[in-house]
C-alpha cells in the first residue's frame, strides 16, 4: 500500500507539473541566436480563472529592436515607441528608437479557447551567451487579470553572416576585422565596395571606437618585397565598379588601438565617402592571423611573418 501511496503522490505531482506549464503565457520559440530575426509568438491557453481574455500588452524588453506586432482580425492594436538604451544598426542605418510596448485589446478569447499574439524583431549581434530577455505580459479577462514575465534565452551568434549596407549609389559588403592580441597598435579592416552609380565616389576615411586614427592604405609586391604605402588622398571607386579592400591589397587601417579587438564581438562603426557621406555600419571580428570574413580558415598572408617586410615604417604589424 506505500508504494501504490507514493506512486499515486508521484503522479499527482506530475500532473500539477504540466498543468502549470500550460497555465502560463508562454513564448513558442525560447532561445534564439543573437544578431537574428526573432518571431516572438506569445501563446495564450486560458483566461483569468475562467473569465474571457480581452487584452494581451507585452513590454518589449532592450535587445530586441526594430519589432513589429502582428494584427489580430477583431483586436484593436496598439503600440507605444520610445528611445532605446542603445543605438542600434540595420541595414546601414542608426536606430535610436522604436515599438517598446504593444497591446492587443477589444477582443474576446475564452477561456476555453487557445490562441497566438505575434510581433517580430531583431536580436542586437552584441548580445552575449546566455542572456536572458524577459517579456513582461499583463493579461486584462473580463474579470481579474494575471501577469507573466516569459523569458527568451539568447545564445551567441554563429560567425557573422554576409551583411551588406547601402548609402547612395555605394554597397559595402561583409566589413570585417581581424582580432588583435594584447598591445597590438594597429589593426585591419576589410570589405567590398560597390559603386552602383555613374559618377566615380572615393573612400575618405571613417571612425572606428577603439582606434585613434583611420587610414587607408595599400600592399603591394615591389621587386618581390612586399611593401604597404598610405593613400592620403583615398580610394576612387569608379562607377560601376567592385573594389575588394583584404589582406595583400587595399585595407583601412585602425592607428593608436586604444585596447585589443576581441573575436567574435561585433564593432560599430562607420565609413566616409566623398560624395556619398557617412556611413555606419558593424565590423564583425575575424581570429588573429584571419585571412578572410569570420567563420573562414587561415590561409596565405594570414599566416605570414609580417615582421619580414618592408612596409615603410609598419614593420611587425598585423595587416
């Protein structure tokens, strides 16, 4: 009879178990990589102790930016904007502000019913492992109301993707970065640059946080040594031309690095164009030695000393 007793106990439990993970509002989709697209469907099983739900407002928690609530057919929606903690980069623009609160109301769902409230984003690429972010819900029924707080884990981004970014007749694809080891005083910077119009544009220079001073410069093999000159005036990107700044060739480099460039950790930026003014946009960051975009293997210059080269007073540094 005891252990019939503690069988029946154990199955009581479970049974509470799995009615309380059904009684909450929770989210469908619990982890998601940062610097992605994020779905957020908001699943609602039940009411307010069997009264009818008639309104669902979620707070938009920081790190999740860009969002925009999907529309219910018989809710009325709304939606209320403030400024970020942060600013934020998509697409080649500055965000600074946007949707921090949505509520679906005027509706009925009983309690009987189940149903879905959707709004879609984007995750920050700085969120780091294992952050959590919760949603703050509040659920109006007809009688009495509850609140939830479901929570989405963020795991760190896969190796960056290609991400392209547009200012007037200029595309800049995949910026990137090689990552620095401690007390380096130079970095590198690379990318491709498009000019898709009909009048020639020039790469004057641009800002980078952990960097003094941003130059361009130019490598190239001279009587088989290998040497590096800067380019005070630029780089001309005629129309309708590709122009790939990488290792070996034309790259921005990063003066006076205030601290190391750590792999793996996304720096904002920007780029200046002569007639197509400033850009900003994210460097993703490369392992030390690098030859190409994150998630790529070492290979040629990558590896080479750089310390054997004549590169006119940058003997040493890792370009």
């Amino acid at each position: 009879m005891k252990t019939v007793h503690i069988a029946a106990s154990a199955a009581t439990l479970l049974l509470a178990c799995q009615t309380a993970a059904l009684a909450h509002i929770t989210l469908e989709q619990r982890e998601a990589k940062a610097g992605s697209g994020y779905k957020a469907v908001l699943r609602v099983p039940h009411g307010c102790g069997g009264s009818a739900t008639t309104s669902i407002r979620v707070q938009i928690p920081e790190g999740l930016f860009s969002v925009k609530p999907m529309p219910k057919p018989g809710w009325t929606l709304t939606t209320l904007k403030g400024a970020y903690g942060k600013t934020y980069s998509e697409h080649g623009s500055r965000i600074t502000e946007g949707v921090k609160e949505i509520t679906w109301s005027g509706g009925k769902l009983p309690d009987d019913n189940y149903d879905e409230f959707i709004l879609a984003g984007s995750l920050a690429p700085d969120l780091k492992d294992g952050t959590t972010l919760s949603f703050p819900t509040v659920q109006e029924c007809e009688k009495g109301s509850a609140q939830w707080a479901p929570v989405l884990r963020v795991a760190a981004t896969a190796m960056a993707q290609s991400t392209d970014y547009t200012i007037g007749k200029i595309k800049v694809s995949t910026p990137w970065v090689r990552a620095t080891p401690k007390g380096a005083p130079v970095g590198g910077g690379y990318l491709k640059i498009t000019n898709t119009g009909t009048e020639p544009d020039r790469l004057i220079g641009g800002t980078f946080p952990l960097s003094g001073k941003v130059e361009l410069h130019e490598m190239s093999m001279d009587n088989g040594v290998m040497r590096m000159r800067q380019l005070p005036n630029g780089l001309e990107i005629a129309p309708g031309a590709t122009v790939e700044l990488k290792p070996a060739g034309y790259h921005i480099m990063f003066q006076q690095l205030k601290e190391p460039i750590v792999q793996g950790k996304p720096i904002h930026g920007t780029l200046v164009f002569e007639k197509a003014g400033t850009l900003t946009l994210d460097w993703a960051v490369s392992p030390i030695g690098a030859s190409s975009a994150p998630a790529a293997a070492k290979s040629g210059m990558g590896d080479m000393d750089m310390g054997g080269m004549n590169m006119d007073g940058h003997a040493g540094h890792q370009h």
